[in-house]
C-alpha cells in the first residue's frame, strides 16, 4: 500500500475538552490530543461556556497534533469540525455577547446541558406546531428555540446586541472562513428547520408560522438573517478556506478547506454505523437493525431509515441530518458519563478512592471494576451485587423516551454504609441504569418500524468492560466496536 502523501484533521469539540484527530486517507490516525476548556455554573440549571477558550484550544490542539504527527501545515489537506449542540451569540464585529446573569460577555455560550430554558419548553409545547412532530412530539430545553426565547425575555440588551446566533458547530467555521453557513445537521436537529421542505428553496425550512407564535417573530421579519439563510450539508467547502487570521490562531496554511460542520454525536454516527460487519450487505434493510451509542457526558442514539419514523419521545424524524437522502431517529440520555461521575465522586470515599487509584497508576473506574470482580467471586452472574441496589437515573431529566427534563433520579437499597465497596455497588447500578435507559430506547424504536439488534458503539463509555457487559447482558444486542476507537473525530476527518 502507498503510503499517504495527504492528511486531514478532525476537531472534536465536547462539553470538557477539544480534541484534534489527524488522519490519512485511509482513516488510520496519526495523532490525537486533547486540551479542557472552561465551563461555568452560575446557578442552577445554567451551564455556561466561552467561544473564545474554546478557540484558542481548538489552536493549542492543532498546532500539538501536528508536532505529534511529525507533519507541517502544508501536508494537511482539509479540516472538520464536530461540537456540541450549544448556543454561541456573537454581535456584528465577530465579539463575545454575554448570554449570562453575570453580564460578563466572556460568557457567551449557553451549553446543551444548559435547563435554564425548561419553562419556555413547556410553553412552546403547549402548541399545536408541525415541526414538533419532527422532534418525537416535544421540543427540550436542550435545543435553540427555547434557549432564543429565554435569552430574548431575560437579556433584552443581548438580544438586540446580537448580529449571530450560532449552533456552536457553525460558530467554529464561522471563525474559520468567515462564511456564515450553516449545517444541516445542527438547524435540522436543534433549530426546528425542515430540510425535507428545502430541497428546492432553503428558505422553506424555516416554519414562519411557529417563530412568530412562540414570540421569535422578529425572526422571521429579519428573514432568519441572525440564525441562518445558507444552509448547506456537511462536509460541503466553505469560502475560500481558512482565513488568514484562522490559519495563524491553528498553525494551518491559508486557504485550507473546511467542511461544513456536525454535531459531535453525529460525527461519531457518521464514524460508525456504515461499518460492514460479517459481509452482509449494508442495505436498507441492515440499516433498520442497527443503532449507533455514542457515549460522553450524554449519550446518543442514532439510527436511519429511509422512511420517516415518527416516535413518541425520541428526536426527529430528521432529514439528512446525518446520512445524506435518509431519515435520522435521534433516542438519547441526558446524563451518563456525568452521572457515573457524579455517583462516584459525590460520595463520602472519592477522595480515598482517587488516592488508591493513583498510588497503583490505574484509573478510579479500572479499581472499582477491579473490587466488584472480587465482590463477585462466587456468584454466578456479577449482576446479582445489585440485586437489592437500583438507581433510577433521571437525574437530569429524561430525554428519550419519555421526553420530560423534570424527571429526577432515586437511590433505593442504600445501607448505613459508605466503604469503598458500596460505591462500588452503587457504580455498578448507575451503570446498569443507563443500560436499562438504552434498553427503553431501543425498545421504543423497535415498536414503530425499526429492528435494532445490533450497537455500534463509541465514545468514553466504551473503554470501559464493565460498560459494555452490563450493555450487552440487558439490551440483548450485539455490541460492535469501532477498530478506530475515536469514532468521533473520525466522523468530522470523514467531512474534511
């Protein structure tokens, strides 16, 4: 095989960190490195962040790949970006416009986590709208419209102030080229557009009717300039490529193109699910019996067919938000990786438990596997330690689908206990929850038309033995993992 002569890189921004991925044409990757960028928690519900930190580490990223690879500007032929599904407002010069009680305009992002918009949530789907039936029923507070209207009633001089508002996928190649496009993927998922009425005029997708009675009408009046007018499908070029000033903040060549933008779980559906497994032919027919996991922070399910399934609580039917010429069903957890953090780390032995973890060079998760093997010694299954521990994991709400954000989590089957090996215990059912919380999705797509059988997993969660195990033994799925584990900026190499 010839060696690669042309490299692409994959930025993957998440809700703790950016990550740069560079790759051959062949999608082996040559590097990955990783910087955290700052978040904010001003009050409860509010999850704030900074376009510009972010910048600047998608910059740090770049230029320590490149070192890692042993590859200069000129050898990269093109780059992609996945981010999460935040809101980003700017104002005409390109500047920060605060979206934040404490004014401070550094603060400029409201993060998808962000609940601060639940109420103008409730209000919205109060209404008879069509395009909620393009998202399982119910719009959430995790998506752009509810977040525009709380910013409009509770920042009245942000509102005005601002020229932009930005998915923060679109904010990155905005930065980038200076071009103003936007992805179909981040306005047909969280924007309420319809790209199956577009086909011939973007401006189609934009439902009039629904800004003007949600209180969005100005919107509509300026003819959609603030949130987007070109929309185009990811991977498409943008301008001319970097623009002088980009190319000096990520160490790139000017003019390098860039791709129209993902979101960051659809980057990693976009890495996984058209893999070919056993040589059956990836048809149709394959394609409704498989669903691609990407865990994080959250977790996503992505599935596709080439008909629209209209699901009672699980995002979309989407079109060509992730694979072109088909529809996306969207199932996802709201908290996954966050609440297996915060079971462990919220509990009276974290501190101890972190000591022991470093003392032997292993990760906190890698010793609470390590105690529940020896808690299950002689059992038959390790399943049964919790046969008398149940969590229910809605602690940040349900997002699929059951649809409804005020849900909150139970602890049941607590002793007057806090050793090490009750978090232990408690890890292992905050992990069978969130599997059990997969297992309700799938079920709820297999009941209208899909046939899922098989996940293809990525992300964080999937390092993790314990994760997979408990996935794999309660949704009755075969788990299929990626040979290029970082699936996710594989997606956003793929667009580059």
């Amino acid at each position: 095989m010839e060696p690669s002569n042309r490299f692409f890189i994959g930025v993957d921004v998440g809700t703790a960190s950016v990550r740069a991925g560079i790759f051959d044409d062949k999608g082996t990757m040559l590097a990955c490195v990783s910087n955290p960028i700052q978040i904010w928690r001003p009050a409860t519900d509010f999850v704030e962040q900074s376009s510009q930190d972010i910048w600047q580490a998608c910059g740090k990223s770049i230029k320590q790949a490149l070192n890692q690879a042993g590859l200069t500007a000129e050898q990269i032929a093109g780059i992609g970006f996945d981010a999460t599904c935040s809101l980003v407002v700017i104002d005409a010069d390109g500047k920060p416009v605060t979206i934040s009680p404490t004014d401070n305009d550094e603060q400029n992002i409201i993060v998808w986590m962000d609940h601060r918009a639940t109420a103008e949530a409730e209000e919205i789907n109060s209404g008879r709208y069509e395009v909620l039936k393009y998202v399982g029923g119910k719009v959430s507070p995790e998506m752009q419209t509810p977040k525009l209207l709380w910013l409009k009633r509770n920042k009245p001089q942000s509102w005005d102030r601002a020229a932009h508002f930005f998915d923060l996928a679109d904010w990155l190649t905005f930065q980038a080229t200076g071009d103003t496009t936007r992805s179909l993927c981040t306005t047909v998922c969280k924007w309420t557009y319809l790209a199956h009425k577009a086909k011939e005029d973007p401006r189609q997708g934009w439902d009039d009717e629904y800004f003007q009675k949600i209180g969005l009408g100005d919107l509509v009046q300026e003819n959609y300039k603030r949130i987007g007018i070109n929309i185009a499908p990811m991977g498409k070029p943008l301008g001319e490529g970097l623009t002088e000033k980009a190319a000096a903040d990520l160490g790139l060549k000017v003019g390098c193109p860039v791709a129209v933008g993902i979101i960051d779980a659809h980057a990693g559906g976009l890495g996984v699910l058209g893999a070919t497994i056993n040589g059956r032919k990836l048809d149709d027919a394959e394609f409704e019996k498989r669903v691609a996991l990407i865990g994080g922070t959250s977790s996503c399910h992505m599935a596709v067919s080439s008909q629209p399934r209209f699901i009672p609580g699980v995002w979309g039917p989407y079109y060509s938000a992730m694979v072109p010429g088909m529809w996306l069903t969207e199932g996802g957890q709201s908290a996954t990786g966050s609440l297996i953090d915060h079971i462990i780390f919220s509990h009276a032995r974290s501190d101890q438990l972190t000591q022991q973890a470093k003392q032997k060079g292993i990760t906190v998760y890698q010793l609470l596997n390590e105690r529940l093997d020896k808690l299950a010694q002689g059992l038959d299954f390790p399943a049964l330690l919790t046969r008398n521990r149940h969590i229910l994991p809605y602690f940040h709400g349900n997002r699929s689908p059951r649809a409804n954000p005020n849900l909150r989590g139970i602890m049941a089957g607590l002793k007057l206990d806090d050793s090490i090996d009750e978090l232990a215990l408690n890890y292992l059912a905050v992990i069978q929850a969130i599997a059990y919380g997969t297992k309700h999705i799938i079920e709820a797509l297999n009941q209208n038309g899909y046939q899922i059988d098989t996940i293809f997993a990525c992300g964080g969660g999937t390092k993790n033995p314990v994760f997979l195990r408990e996935h794999a033994d309660i949704t009755g799925c075969r788990l299929v993992l990626a040979r290029q584990p970082e699936a996710v900026l594989l997606g956003s190499a793929i667009l580059a």
